[in-house]
C-alpha cells in the first residue's frame, strides 16, 4: 500500500475531458489543491483522537512500526519559548540509548491548528527514544523527553470480523484476524459490544483471536467491534476501532414453553405456546451432533402427531440442538433456542391406562400396564384422587418397576382417580406423561349397601 504522504499533487492524473473544459478546471484545480493539503498530513485527526491521553511534549507515536512521527501544537511551545505559528525557528533532534543525535527536518502542518512535525523510518523497539526540541537561532533546549516507542504504536485495527452463535455455551463467540504484522503475539484486543438498550461494555483479552461474549438479553441488536493495542506492563495507546458487526441476540426456550420430547424413543415431538409466541412467520430447524460439520434440517409438520408442531426422527447415537426462527406480527425477527440434549434425556411417556377393581372392605385395586415397555423398569408413576369432584387432589407416589396399588377408601364417597408416568431421572430424564383418563368410583355405604358403579369418563385432565 502506498504511503499517502509521498503522494504528490504532480502524480494525480486528471481525465482529458475536464482538462478541456476552462471553466470547471478551476473548481477542479481547486479540489486538487485541498486533496493533496489532505494527503501530505503527517498527522491526522484520528491520530490527535488516539494520542489525546499523551500529556508530554512533543508527542510521538509510531505507525504500524513503520515510521516514527514526532509532532507538537504551535501553542504548547509559545510563550517567549519558541516562535510564533508559521514561523519554523526550531530545530529537532532525537537519539536512541546509546546512539548519537540525528536531526530531522521539520515540516508545518496547517489547518484548524498548526502542527510542527518530524516524520523519520528509524523504528527500534526496546530501546529508549529520546527526543529535543531546540531554538534554530540559538540552539537552546525548549523540550527534551524520553519514551519507550512500543507504548506509541497505533496498531490497525483487526479484520475479518465475525459473530457466531456457540450451541453449547448459549453464547455468541467473536473472533478476527489479528493485523499483519510480524509481533502480533506481542498484541492485545478489546471487544466493545452494545445494544440500545445497554451501555457499551469491553472485553479485553491477551494472546487470542477470539472471545466468548457473556449472556446477553434476548432479542436486541448489538454491536460489536475490536481494537488493538500493545500488550505490556505500561499503559499503551489503542489503536483504531475495527469495522463494526451486529448481531440479535438469542431468547431461551423456556419464555415460550418451546419444548423437545420423545414418547416412543423414535420420534420427537417440539411443542411451544403459540399465544405466547405471536409469531407471523416461523422456521423449526434441528440438528444431530455439535461440530461444525452437522446440517441444520426443517422440522415439519406431521398429521399423524396432532399435538405436535413439528417432529423429526430421533436418535441415540448424538446430542441433538433445535431452533426457532420468529418474525412477529410486528415484523420483529429473533431466535429461540433448545439447548442441546440427548434423546434418554427428553423422554415423555404416553399416559398409562389406569384399571380400577373394588375389593371387600372398601379397598380399590388399580393396575396399570408400562406405557413405554422398552424402559419399563426405569418409570415411576404418580396416582391421584379426588373425592370433592377435583377441586382437591391426594397424590400418591408409587416406585419404579411397581404396576399396582392398593386405597382405602371412605365409606360412601365418590372418588375420582388417574395415573401418569415418568421417567425416574437416573438414566432415563425428561417430563412426566399428561394424566389418564378420569375413572370414578363410588364406595361402600356405612349401611352396608354397596355400590360398584365404576366406569372410565373422557376427560383427560
């Protein structure tokens, strides 16, 4: 890349057809003086903004180690201590340790404020600089001052910079090319993220490419940028911000009652609260394993699975990761996301069918058969009754591998009873099956009357 402070108005081609025009050569030529005024500055204004902590004069700073810039402000050497703006009456020179002076030849830098600017390619890191602003007539010391060169870099921001959603940590990872230069193991980067909801917070890390946001709230766009600075004991300056990339954050699953099972170790199921979601637009994608490597798929609707809003094929052989592309009524787009589980790990069982049988002495026999045989050792079951028509409920736990249960009950009262299994969250986790169907019986009066009306109702409550 050329350095733009050796091009020179001479080196500027103009097109023919405006050579030819008389009046608009004018504006043209006047255009041309001001770019090249833009390219002979020796110090920018994003090098005043990235020096603007440097308290010492004269200030100096290297860019990308490849040239040294010395400079100071007409102002801070006025006052009976040097010439006046415009007036080039001092003289520069700088030594490093152990080195005799040289001089270098000092420029004016007009504009909103004159500079007076010393530019050189001795870059030596390590090694102290020393530098001396002298008077031209008289040859008297006006400032003199000592810097470690590698505190002054201003190092190019990174490139290459990307934002990726990390399933398993629910968190974005950034990561960026470091810039191209030959110390870079020698560099430091801050991260700066923000939304416009949050005040912009930094992370700064040492010797990677790469960090691991925090968690972030749901659904906002966020910035994010790096810069770089030397990594060292001292306090160095930063250098320019890289380009800036967004990102909308992810929302757990669990605000939506987004949810994964299996009930036949062979299908899953996803589920989510529709009224909750308010969703216009929505995509279902799944995928086996965690690598790179692994296919995003679309869970799709099956009519044979009603209570389902979508299912895919399970397996036992990987994790599996599903996600939940929304755009709401209202046109705003986010991303909720399962995070990702194994199959013996979502295991909902279909409700078990609960058979009832009265026994003298107002005794209930309920037997139930395993609603997954495959697992059946591995479920337990819950048993509840009612006798005020479900307002209040008595729960009974009955253990693994168990598939009957005696209750005594209460001379002349209704009972109403269901059953729902589980998995016992050893090997097997997941969520417990719906209740059975309502079976409702009526016991023995106290007369010695007895009732054996017992029948199986429709609800599944």
């Amino acid at each position: 890349m050329q350095n733009i402070s050796s091009v020179h108005c001479g080196d500027l081609k103009m097109p023919g057809d405006i050579k030819r025009r008389h009046q608009p050569a004018v504006t043209c030529c006047l255009l041309l003086t001001l770019l090249c005024s833009v390219l002979k500055a020796k110090v920018t204004e994003e090098d005043l903004i990235l020096l603007s902590g440097d308290i010492g004069v004269p200030h100096c700073f290297s860019r990308q180690l490849e040239t040294v810039v010395c400079y100071w402000a007409a102002e801070e050497l006025q006052g009976g201590d040097g010439g006046g703006v415009g007036d080039v009456s001092y003289s520069f020179y700088y030594a490093y340790d152990r080195e005799a002076e040289e001089e270098c030849e000092i420029t004016v830098q007009a504009g909103l404020r004159t500079f007076y600017v010393c530019e050189h390619d001795d870059v030596i890191l390590f090694n102290d600089l020393n530098v001396y602003v002298r008077d031209k007539a008289t040859n008297r010391l006006l400032r003199s001052r000592k810097l470690e060169l590698e505190l002054f870099v201003i190092i190019p921001g990174p490139y290459n910079l990307h934002v990726v959603w990390e399933e398993d940590s629910d968190r974005f990872r950034v990561t960026w090319k470091p810039p191209e230069l030959d110390v870079s193991f020698m560099f430091k980067y801050e991260v700066q993220f923000w939304s416009h909801e949050e005040e912009r917070q930094s992370v700064v890390v040492r010797d990677v490419k790469e960090v691991l946001l925090p968690q972030l709230k749901p659904f906002l766009l966020y910035h994010v940028r790096v810069r770089t600075s030397w990594d060292g004991e001292k306090p160095s300056i930063w250098g320019p911000w890289s380009e800036e990339v967004t990102l909308t954050s992810v929302a757990s699953a669990e605000t939506i009652g987004f949810r994964c099972f299996t009930s036949d170790l062979a299908q899953v199921c996803c589920r989510w609260e529709e009224e909750v979601l308010d969703a216009s637009y929505l995509e279902v994608h799944y995928k086996y394993g965690q690598d790179s490597a692994s296919t995003w798929r679309p869970c799709q609707y099956s009519a044979q699975h009603k209570d389902c809003h979508c299912v895919f094929p399970a397996r036992n052989d990987s994790s599996t990761s599903v996600k939940l592309n929304v755009t709401s009524v209202v046109g705003k787009c986010g991303l909720y996301y399962n995070s990702p589980f194994w199959i013996n790990h979502i295991v909902k069982p279909p409700a078990p069918e609960l058979h009832v049988h009265q026994l003298p002495g107002n005794t209930l026999a309920l037997n139930w058969s395993s609603p997954m045989p495959g697992i059946r050792t591995q479920l337990i079951y819950q048993i509840r009754f009612s006798t005020d028509k479900g307002k209040s409920w008595t729960t009974v736990q009955v253990p693994s591998g168990a598939h009957a249960k005696e209750i005594s009950m209460v001379s002349d009262k209704t009972y109403i009873l269901q059953i729902r299994a589980g998995p016992d969250q050893e090997e097997i986790q997941g969520f417990w099956s719906e209740w059975s169907a309502r079976v409702t019986t009526k016991s023995s009066s106290s007369s010695g009357e007895e009732h054996h009306r017992t029948f199986v109702g429709s609800s599944l409550m």
